[in-house]
C-alpha cells in the first residue's frame, strides 16, 4: 500500500500571505507545491492537495480535508517574513512538537535543503497553528526561505527546481526505512500518562481490543505504545486501525 501524502499549498485566494515588491507568497507555494507533489507522485506516493489553483480555504478547512481523506502525513508549504527587509534569511520547519517521525521528516526536509544553499534555521515546535494541531497524522510545515529576503528570492527562483526535488527527498528518506538516521523501526504511541494507574487502564483496555499494548517509562511519563514494527508501512496500517477504534495516536521511530 503506498503512503498517501496532503500537500498544503500556504495560503490562497483572498489571502496573498506574505508580500514583498509585489510578490505574493500564496503564489510561490502553490507553484512548488504543485512540483513538489509530481515528483512524490513519480516515486509512487499517493499525493492530494488542499488546493491546485488560487483559491481560499482557512487553515481549519485544510486540516479537515487532511483529517477526511485519512492520508498517512500532511504537509504545508509557506514562505517566511521578517519584520525588517532583507534582515533574515534561511529555511525552517515548524511542528506540533519535537517528537516523533514529524520531527524527523521536518530535520531531513531543512537538511536538503540546506544542501541548496539557504541556512538551516531548524526544527521549531508551533502548537498553536491550527494545521499542525488539528491534523491527526504527522503533519510538518515547511517555511522555504523568507519572501522579504533578497538573497533566499535568488535561491528559490534560481534552483525552483532543486528545491521541489530537495523537499520531495526529505520526505521520501524519511519513509525509506533504510535512511531514517540509524531508526530500528517504528511503534504506534497512544498514550502518555504522569499517573501509571491512567496509563496501565488504557493498556488493559487496548489488550481486551486485541491490540498488542505496551507499557513504558521514559522522561517522568508512563508511555503506551502498540507494536514494534520494522516499516513505516506497518506502523502506519496500525495505527489507521487504532483511530478507526477511536483512538489519538503518534507513529515514533525506535
């Protein structure tokens, strides 16, 4: 079964995004949004998008759609702005927090693309952005470059191209189990408790469902995690059973 992938064009519409001498960043994602997901597609991931043309929908919306079509990663292509001109320059990735195959996946899409030639700015944790935390799959946003930043405006329109490709191999090394940074495999988290007595109800619970749960301890929390698992497919397979049960979940590499 292939992974299936909601690419999120930023912005749209009604809503330009960011503005710099006349270029709007509704339009910058949109065009490598669009390419982005041609090479996803040639390499056989199953890719939908938010939008394809220049329309509005909010982020709310988006996150719907995402939540709906039940695709395995979710992720939103923006351009970043700086109060000051040409002040800031670089490529950072934005995540409901620093955990799990999302952190990964943002790491590698910023490594490539630092590859390009923009400064790596990092991975930071944005919990309050709708389309991160409202999405129930492992969702990234992607900040590729700053539009009020002269010198990242020649990265993107000189090597548009290496930059879809660049991004599109982020994700693509992520799923490939055999260049995920040494990961052993994956399980499927579906609980984090302070109290154990929380934590070993849902494992009783799970087990009556005949999944496979576990119960762990590891940074002051009592984990519950179901399965070990060698792919990402697998984990993934798993993990669409457990919300189809009605439960949250969180694929973390092991």
């Amino acid at each position: 079964m292939p992974y299936s992938i909601m690419l999120d064009a930023g912005h749209g519409g009604r809503d330009p995004g960011a503005v710099y001498n006349g270029r709007q960043e509704k339009d910058d994602t949109l065009a490598l949004t669009l390419a982005v997901g041609e090479i996803l597609q040639n390499r056989g991931i199953d890719v939908e998008y938010t939008r394809t043309t220049d329309i509005y929908e909010s982020p709310y919306q988006k996150a719907m759609e995402a939540n709906n079509a039940g695709v395995d990663f979710f992720i939103s292509i923006h351009r970043n702005s700086y109060p000051t001109d040409n002040a800031v320059s670089g490529v950072e990735s934005l995540v409901y927090d620093k955990s799990g195959i999302k952190l990964e996946m943002a790491e590698n899409i910023n490594d490539q693309l630092e590859s390009i030639g923009f400064v790596n700015l990092g991975v930071k944790a944005r919990p309050g952005l709708v389309v991160l935390r409202r999405t129930k799959m492992p969702a990234v946003l992607v900040e590729v470059g700053f539009i009020n930043s002269d010198t990242d405006n020649r990265l993107f329109d000189d090597n548009f191209d290496d930059i879809a490709l660049a991004i599109a191999e982020g994700i693509l090394g992520t799923l490939d189990t055999g260049n995920t940074g040494g990961a052993s495999g994956y399980t499927v988290q579906v609980g984090a408790y302070r109290n154990p007595d929380n934590a070993d109800r849902l494992v009783r619970e799970l087990r009556e469902l005949d999944f496979p749960a576990e119960l762990s301890e590891g940074d002051g929390l009592y984990l519950v995690t179901v399965g070990a698992w060698p792919t990402l497919d697998e984990a993934a397979a798993m993990e669409q059973r457990l919300k189809r049960a009605g439960y949250q979940t969180l694929i973390i590499s092991r």
